[in-house]
C-alpha cells in the first residue's frame, strides 16, 4: 500500500512539474515575441511617421538679411550717376528734354511816359506722350546793358503742341530811358522742365 501512494505522489509531482515547465515556456515564447515586435511600443503603418522616431533633418538655410547688400549678377546703372571714391550714393540723372522755343514781338512802349517792355514766348513740345512746363529766361537788351531779365513760365504744353505766354516787364532798367519805343532785341537764355528741372535742349 505504500508502495502505490509513493508512486501516485511521484507521478503527480512529475505533472505539476510538467504545467509549470509548460507554463514558464509559454511566458518565456510571449516575451520573446513581444521583443520582436519592438518591445511592445506603439507601431506604425509603413510610410507613417511614429512621434519621436524621426531623425531630424538638417536646419534649413537661414533667411536673415545679410550684412551685406544683395548683389544682383549685373547692376544697371542707366539713369544714375556714378558714386564718388568716398562713397556717396549714387544720385539719379534727371532726363534731358527735347522741345522748340522762340521769342518775337520784342518792343519798348510807353504809356503815360512809364517805359513797358513787350515780347511773346513760344515753346513746342516735341515729347510725343507727356505734356510738360517750361520756364524761360528772357533778356531784353545786349548783354553790356541788360535792359531787363524775365523769368516766363509756359504752362501744360500738349505733346506736339506748342504753347505760349506774354511777356509784359513795367520795371525795367534806368538806361531804358535813351531807348526809343519800338522793337528791341531780346532772347532766351535758358529753358527748363518747370516741374522737374530737367535741362531742354532743342
């Protein structure tokens, strides 16, 4: 009888051994899978970013305003003036203008005895587009003995038109008094852009 009980408990012994064998394999098999699969993390879809798993990419290129100025591959220098050897900005050149002028009609009179100088400017835009002002110089009188000078503006010439103003000078020089009235020599010196100063030339 005691025989028999010892080989019962031999027997049960060996398959509580066997399940915990069993038991302990299956356990060590899950871990070894799960360390397969990348410890057990979260997992991504193929082509799908995982957060924190991106290797960064390199800085991209700083946009901040150099110390320098832009250089552009070939500077235009039409229309400005070339900077000094000390560094002065370059300034813009104020176009040259094209138009006509003529001045008639230059005479002396006198009413009640005060002496008045008389003349006509004419100016003739040639810009085909733009209309312009133009301010004149006249002389009355040789250069020796300026009889008198008048600054004369002529305003909003069409393109191609040919605009005019009068010239009527009460104040002229005292050596006007040994000029006869009727026609004196006059001039125009100089002409100009009224609105920007541009130099005319014919």
């Amino acid at each position: 009888m005691s025989s028999r009980n010892d080989f019962f408990h031999n027997v049960s012994a060996q398959v509580v051994a066997g399940v915990l064998l069993l038991g302990i394999a299956a356990l060590i098999a899950v871990m070894a899978h799960s360390c397969s699969q990348g410890g057990g993390g979260p997992t991504s879809a193929p082509g799908t970013a995982t957060p924190g798993a991106a290797t960064p990419s390199p800085a991209a290129p700083s946009t901040a305003a150099s110390s320098e100025p832009p250089r552009s591959p070939e500077p235009s220098t039409a229309g400005t003036a070339e900077a000094s050897s000390g560094g002065t900005p370059a300034t813009p050149l104020v176009a040259v203008e094209h138009a006509a002028w003529s001045v008639s009609d230059c005479r002396l009179s006198r009413a009640d005895g005060v002496p008045v100088l008389h003349a006509t400017v004419y100016v003739k835009n040639k810009d085909p587009n733009t209309a312009h002002s133009y301010t004149t110089a006249v002389v009355f009188g040789p250069d020796t003995d300026r009889l008198a000078a008048d600054t004369i503006y002529v305003d909003e010439v069409k393109p191609l038109q040919t605009g005019k103003n009068e010239v009527v000078d009460t104040n002229p020089s005292p050596s006007v008094a040994s000029v006869p009235d009727g026609p004196v020599s006059c001039r125009i010196t100089e002409i100009s852009d009224y609105d920007t100063g541009a130099s005319v030339q014919e």
